[in-house]
C-alpha cells in the first residue's frame, strides 16, 4: 500500500509511541510527490499586459508549468535572458527604442537566489543602442556581448561590450562594433541591424549575426585587453550569407565542429563545418514545406541535449517547429517532422532540462505551449499544457 507523506508521518509517530518514545524525535524529510524540478524564466514584451519576467515552476514528471508565477519581475521589454557560467546571475536585455515607454535600450543585472530561485536586481546599465534584441555571454563570465537590433536606420545596429565585476554587476559599455549594411531588401536591410552576438566552444571567438548586413562578424576575445577584448578576426573577418537571407542566429554543436545558422528572411538553416577556426558552409536548408509561397521568419534554433537533433521555427504564415536529425560525423541535417506550433510568431522555445518536454513562446497569441518530445526519435508529438502569458519572448530554465 501507497502512503501520502501526511499518512506515513502519522504511521511512523504511533510506532514511536508503541515502542516508548516520544515523538519529538526527528523524523526524515519526506519529499511531496509532484515537487517541482526545475524553474523557467519567462522574458516578455510589455506593451499588451505583460509586467516583465515570469519566474514558473516546472514538473519535469509531468511536463506541467505550475500556472501560478513564483514571482513577477517588473521590467520593460525583458526579451532576452542570458544566464552567467556559473548560473547564479541572470542579464536581461530591455529592448527598448523610440516611440516606447522608455525610449532608451538598457541591459539588467538579476542575482538568482540559490534557494528558491528568485531574480534580485543588481543594476542596469545603457546598453549604447536601440532595441537590444540579445546578449552572449564570455565563457569565463567577465564581458556581455549585447546586440542592439535598432529598428532605425539612424544610427542603425550595433554590438556592445559590457564588462562584468565581481558581484555581477553590469559595467558601462567599453567598446561598440558596427557594420554596412547589405541594402539588399530595400526596407530591412538599409542599415545593419546586429540579431544576436554568440561565443564559440571554446570561448575565444565572438560572432555577431547582422540581418542588415548579411553577414555574420567574427572577432577575437582576448581580456588581456580590458579596454578593448573584441578585435575582427585577421584571416575570417567575416561570413557572408546569400544576399537578402537576414542572419539571425547561430548555435554550435557540443564538439564544437559544427555550426547551425537561421537565415529570417529566406527561411533557410545554413550547416558550417569549423575548420580551423574558420566557418565553412556546407548546406542550406529549407524550413517550410515544397510549394509554400507564404510569408518565412526562421527564428530560434537549439540542438537537443545529446546533440542529435536540431530543432528551429519558422514564423511569418508557416509558424511550425521543424525537427532535423544530425548526422553524427558529417553534421548534415535531415528533415524529420514538421510541427505546429500552435500559435502565432513562435520566437523562442527550450526543451526542459528532461529532454522530454519543449516549451515554446508564441509571442503573438500569447501563450507559452508545453508539448511532449521523444528522446529516442527526437520528433515532437503531444500538446501538454498551454499557459497563457502577454507576449512570451525568451525562455530559459535556471
């Protein structure tokens, strides 16, 4: 017979008693069945309802969000987290820009209590651009690299530089990158506009992916210059993507032999083999399915946990996670499973700390919807929860 933790409390007392002792005697801790094992943050828009960053908790059992936020962050525009080597600090870019309540981009500082997870903030600082859209972190946790999208073409985007001291507070920007824009699409790419800043495996190379420029900037990192640790790559200053393809992100894999790029604008995954430092592309594919004249927006992309599989949505009239198997030597990609998402604009999206469950943001319809993975086949099936939320943008577990 199965006891609750309540029953089996009262059962073990009555046996001290029978037995002559008290019940003062201690008793071990029983755990509550269905404790949560891992915590999700949630960074949002703000401009329709949403306060800030969401603190959730999630049962890796049962893949279920508990509904209720352990705590509410107010913050303006927290659309991307960026979590410290070390995952007691959390750096959250404000995406602000004019014509917003605050008309001024700045980047957040959070410590994360180590019991229960909460966010307290440390500082915020200018982030030196307009709408920054996300943030890379150096692997020995001493620089954010910030990428200030700027939906202006005046002054257009920029990469940001901004060190981090000992507690984790944000230090003013000491250098800011930029680049020239492609003026390919004739109303995205007038001006450069920085997606995302991303550091290699091995913590020595800095790239920042310009949708405006159609290229991807390589830099070194050296902190011996702590004025200046960010220098374009002598040999490979930069990648060039197809002419009006708009770089968004880019992920490496755990060996870091390969790496994985969405192209927004064409809809496209572009396959890099790293050689010697160098990115060298190897395939293009597509995410939406043969004859879709829609509308793309390839968005986030994450590798699965063992690094068997790649996943990515496109946005725009698709809205669909696409799952792709990797082949172990050559790091191809083959297409597995195209899946709804359920939602509109899905920007973002994580698979919990289980590898059983992803989580994905629909930040146009307002939910954050929890669907059931396979390990073994990497495909995406069942529909768990969905958990209403203003805007979702970013998720990351703790």
């Amino acid at each position: 017979m199965r006891l609750a933790s309540t029953q089996l409390a009262s059962v073990l007392r009555a046996a001290l008693r029978v037995l002559g002792m008290t019940a003062a005697v201690a008793l071990p801790a029983v755990a509550s069945a269905g404790a949560p094992a891992a915590r999700l943050l949630i960074g949002t828009y703000t401009a329709s309802g949403s306060e800030g960053i969401y603190l959730h908790d999630f049962d890796t059992e049962t893949g279920r969000l508990d509904p209720r936020p352990r705590q509410v962050v107010k913050a303006e525009n927290p659309s991307w987290l960026t979590l410290s080597p070390d995952r007691r600090h959390v750096y959250a870019v404000n995406e602000n820009g004019p014509g917003q309540r605050d008309a001024v981009g700045r980047v957040t500082s959070y410590r994360i209590d180590p019991s229960d997870g909460r966010l307290q903030e440390v500082n915020r600082v200018l982030s030196l651009g307009s709408e920054p859209t996300h943030s890379g972190i150096s692997r020995d946790g001493r620089y954010l690299f910030v990428a200030n999208y700027s939906v202006s073409p005046d002054p257009g985007g920029t990469l940001a530089v901004l060190p981090i001291d000992e507690r984790g507070a944000l230090r003013a920007a000491t250098q800011v990158k930029t680049g020239r824009a492609s003026q390919v699409d004739g109303e995205r790419q007038v001006s450069p506009h920085v997606h995302s800043a991303v550091v290699s495996p091995d913590g020595r190379t800095v790239y920042a992916q310009d949708l405006g420029a159609d290229r991807l900037y390589v830099y070194q990192y050296d902190p011996a210059r702590p004025e200046a640790p960010l220098t374009l790559d002598a040999v490979q200053p930069s990648v060039e993507t197809p002419p009006g393809a708009g770089p968004r992100h880019l992920v490496f894999s755990r060996d870091g032999h390969h790496a994985y790029l969405t192209l927004e604008m064409t809809g496209e995954v572009v396959v890099y083999d790293c050689v010697q430092g160098q990115l060298v592309q190897k395939q293009r594919v597509s995410l939406a399915p043969p004859g879709f004249n829609g509308k793309n927006g390839a968005a986030a992309l994450h590798l699965s946990p063992d690094g068997r599989f790649v996943y990515v949505t496109n946005r725009g009239t698709d809205n669909q996670l696409v799952a792709f198997a990797v082949d172990a030597s050559s790091g191809e990609l083959t297409l597995i499973a195209r899946r709804s998402t359920e939602g509109l604009e899905p920007r973002e999206f994580a698979i919990d700390p289980s590898g059983r469950y992803v989580l994905i943001a629909n930040q146009r319809s307002n939910k954050v919807v929890v669907m059931k993975r396979d390990p073994v086949s990497g495909r995406v099936g069942e529909t768990i929860q969905v958990l209403p939320i203003a805007t979702p943008s970013d998720l990351k577990f703790e």
